[in-house]
C-alpha cells in the first residue's frame, strides 16, 4: 500500500479528546476535556426547536448567516469598543478550532515562524504544523505562569510573522494584565507581526482579574485576528460555533481559507444562537458568578484535601501537582499520562496529563476542569481525597 502523507506521521490525536473517550469507557467523572454539564440557557433551546420546524436547513452563506453575524458583531463592538462591520470584519466558522486553524494559515506561509506560549493549548501545536508555520516557544514559567518579555522580542528578531495569544490561557488559567498585552502589542507593531488570539473563555475571568481584547488596544486591531467562539459563552460545546473577527483585508483572505475548509458552520445552530448572542449583559455577570463559585468550591476542596493546585485567574482549568504521588514507590517511574490512566481506573475522575499542553519536559502536573454541576464536582473531591490519602 502506498503511505500516509508524512504530515499525519507528525502529531499525535488530542490527548484531551483521547481521556474523554477512555474516562467514558470507563464511568468515570471526565474533568479531562473541557465542557459543561449543563444546559445551554432556556432561549437558545427554544430558538434550537423552533428552527427545527422554521428553519434553515440548508447552507448559509459561507462566511456566516446574515442575522448571526449582525447580532455577533453587536456584541464583538461592546468587547473591542469599537464598531464592527458584520460584512467585511467577520467570518464564521465551525468552533474556535477551525477559527485558529483558518487564522493559522490566513497569515503564514510554510516555513514562517510563529510564537506560541508554552503551556499552550494543544490544537495550536497541530495547527502550526498544518499550516507549515514553525513555532518558537515562549515559556509561561509555572506556578506564577509569568513570561520573559525579552524572548518575545527575541523571538520577532528571528522574524516571527505572527504570536497566538490564549487569553485567558488554557490550561494555565493566567489572565494577560492590559499591561503585558500592551507591551505585546508594542513588539507586534514594532517587528510588524500579526496577534493570533484566542479568547474563548474571556468570561471566565475571576475578580479582580479582568479581560483586556488585544485588538482592543490602540492600533492593534489592524494586525489582531481574534478567534472565540459560543462553545463556553452559552454552554454549546457540540453546536460548534466560532468566528475570526480582524481587519476587512485580512478577513477577506480568511474567509476563502474558511470556504474551502469547512462551507460553513450549521445554519439551524447559527439560527439558534442570536438568542444567546441577544441576552442582557446580565448574562454575563450570572455566568461569572456561577464559575466564580464552581472555582472556589473546587478550588478550596483541593486545599481541604491537601492537593497542591494554581488558582487560575480565568478559564476552568486548575493544575495539580502531582509529584508527591510520583515520588511514592507504586508511581516510580509513571508518566503523567500513565498517571491519569490509573486514575480514571482506580480513582473514578479523568484529568489531562500536562505534558500535552507543555513543550518543555513537564511530567509532574495534570489538568482538571470544573465545567461541572456542584454535585459532581463535590462526589468528584470525595474520589480525589481517597487519592490523597494515599500521600497520607
Ligand atoms: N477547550 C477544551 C479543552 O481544552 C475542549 C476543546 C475541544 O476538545 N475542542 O478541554
């Protein structure tokens, strides 16, 4: 038989995606890949049954439906402070993934470099390897998850032609201060390189943390594709629904990329989703205070149960340190992987080894997400201190 391309040879599945499947096989609580467990709220279900009956079903117009991208750059405006036009600025597509994957090969020819915080999310990693774009790896150095502005720097002198920002930053939760974005920016405008951002969870920020849009900066919505998406916004994680928002000329060149991808995002769900996109900025507030409440019940259950973590300043995600366990006879010689695989056996709760999200040889923390109902989140503690008791 002939072979694969050599490209498939190159990165691996999505370890997240992967824990999902064998925590499921197993009856485990999946605090692995990050999504809720609750329901979407009550106007975009009943919006969801009504274009069941009314309509569309067929294709929308590739770049996104007309009333969808109306009631999208509605709200982008209030986020970037600035006036979005639904026509030229916008481009719809399938989640934030093919969103980054589209912004990836919009901006960068093969061989380009391109700079990637290290923890990253893992898409990113094969994105830059679709797309042909070599990327530099920045360190945001645990457990404060600060980074060396010098090495972004250092990084545009090697010629980087763009930098993907997640903010707020999965799996490390770090909220970028405007001060850090600022000073971003003035590198990006200085080398002349583009801002790739990922903002999927910027209402998932934890007082007195908040979120700063990087195209919201002076001039820097002109050089910034910002990707996000309403997966965790409106808890629709299966509708995949996500946008690239930037400049008319650099749209214009997303939107092919887009077209041949993907055609388009499903146009019931699109249909759907101007009911979520239309709620009051009460929405929001609730959204936040109910996350703020998951992250403290989970975060403060940690503590109780003696399991060293991050308090992550925005997203769902928290880091457990893990190495007490691997310094223990029975875990000698474990990989962080081969760690979350006994756990999800022997433990009942599914987390992502952190060594899928680092490029540096991290083996000692793994990811969990409290995107989950309180009982859950309570019976999955109760699971997590049999585990710690093992360190007792
Ligand atoms: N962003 C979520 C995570 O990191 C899920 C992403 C996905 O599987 N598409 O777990």
């Amino acid at each position: 038989m002939p072979n694969l391309s050599e490209r498939v040879g190159t990165f691996t599945d999505s370890v997240i995606r992967r824990m999902t499947r064998i925590s499921n096989a197993c009856g485990a609580i999946n605090l692995s890949q990050g999504f809720p467990d609750f329901d979407p709220p009550k106007p975009l279900l009943d919006a969801l049954a009504k274009a069941a009956y009314a309509g569309p079903h067929q294709y929308s117009i590739t770049f996104g439906a007309q009333n969808f991208r109306a009631a999208l750059a509605q709200k982008i405006s209030k986020t970037l402070d600035r006036a979005i036009d639904p026509e030229t600025e916008l481009c719809v597509t399938c989640g934030s993934t093919e969103a980054m994957m589209t912004a990836m090969m919009t901006v960068v020819n093969p061989g380009d470099k391109v700079l990637v915080f290290s923890p990253f999310y893992e898409n990113y990693g094969a994105d830059a390897i679709l797309s042909g774009a070599e990327p530099i790896y920045i360190p945001l150095v645990p457990p404060t998850y600060d980074f060396d502005l010098h090495l972004i720097e250092a990084g545009f002198r090697e010629g980087a032609k763009a930098i993907v920002i997640c903010n707020p930053s999965n799996p490390c939760g770090k909220v970028f201060t405007r001060a850090e974005l600022t000073a971003i920016a003035a590198l990006a405008i200085q080398y002349d390189a583009f801002v790739i951002t990922d903002e999927v969870y910027e209402h998932m920020v934890y007082a007195p943390h908040t979120h700063t849009a990087m195209a919201s900066l002076p001039g820097m919505f002109e050089r910034t594709l910002t990707c996000n998406s309403l997966s965790k916004t409106y808890s629709v994680t299966g509708w995949r629904l996500g946008y690239v928002c930037g400049p008319a000329w650099v749209i214009d060149g997303a939107r092919k990329v887009h077209d041949f991808l993907t055609v388009g995002a499903a146009a019931p769900l699109q249909e759907a989703a101007v009911a979520g996109l239309t709620l009051p900025e009460s929405y929001y507030d609730e959204l936040r205070q109910l996350y703020t409440q998951k992250r403290n019940l989970f975060c403060e259950g940690l503590d109780r149960i003696g399991l060293v973590h991050n308090v992550p300043q925005g997203t769902y995600f928290v880091m457990i340190d893990i190495q007490p366990f691997l310094d223990l006879p029975q875990f000698q010689g474990y990989s962080d992987l081969q760690f979350c695989e006994w756990m999800i056996k022997n433990i009942g709760v599914a987390a992502v080894p952190g060594s899928s999200f680092f490029r540096e040889p991290v083996n000692h923390l793994i990811r969990l997400h409290f995107a989950r109902q309180q009982g859950t989140l309570e019976e999955a503690l109760r699971r997590l201190e049999k585990m710690a008791a093992l360190l007792a």
